[in-house]
C-alpha cells in the first residue's frame, strides 16, 4: 500500500512520497523474502506469487474502503471471484 496512501495526501513533495515509500516497500521485502525462502519448502513458486497476490489485493480492498474513501464496486467484487478461482485451480491437487 505505499504506493497508493499518498494519493490521500496530495501536499506532499514528490520526491518525499518516493523515498518514503521505498522505505516501506524495503520494510515489506524484508519480510516477504523469509517469509517465501520458508514457504518455498512447502509450495510451488507460483502457489507463492498467487498467494501474495491475494493477500495483496484483500489488504488493498480494505485500505481503499476505509482509507482513501473508495466505493466497492459490484464488479470489483466478480473480479475477486475470479481470483478466488484461480487459488482454486493452483492448489487444487490434480491427480
């Protein structure tokens, strides 16, 4: 989300909005990279990227709602099904 709460704070000086985004994005790799070294010995590659990808955009979905003061959309909605369907096919076992 750094890259979007400082559409809430339009005052702010370009290239402070960069830096200090950049030190959350740092903060969030920080994490991220264990945290995909660890979850590598159980899950594919993909299975990882399709989970961050969820994770990201139910955060997103949040922060959007109640911090920027965005309308959730019906079609937002039906999109997020189909993410919910493409989890589904990942981590389906197909035997």
């Amino acid at each position: 989300m750094p890259w979007y709460g400082h559409l809430k704070h339009t005052d702010v000086p370009l290239w402070k909005v960069i830096l200090i985004s950049w030190g959350i994005a740092f903060f969030e790799y920080c994490l991220m990279v264990p945290a995909n070294r660890l979850g590598y010995l159980q899950f594919s590659a993909a299975q990882l990227k399709i989970m961050q990808e969820v994770i990201t955009l139910v955060v997103f979905g949040f922060f959007s709602v109640f911090y920027l003061k965005e309308e959730f959309k019906w079609n937002y909605g039906v999109a997020f099904c189909f993410i919910l369907l493409a989890v589904f096919f990942a981590f389906k076992k197909w035997d």
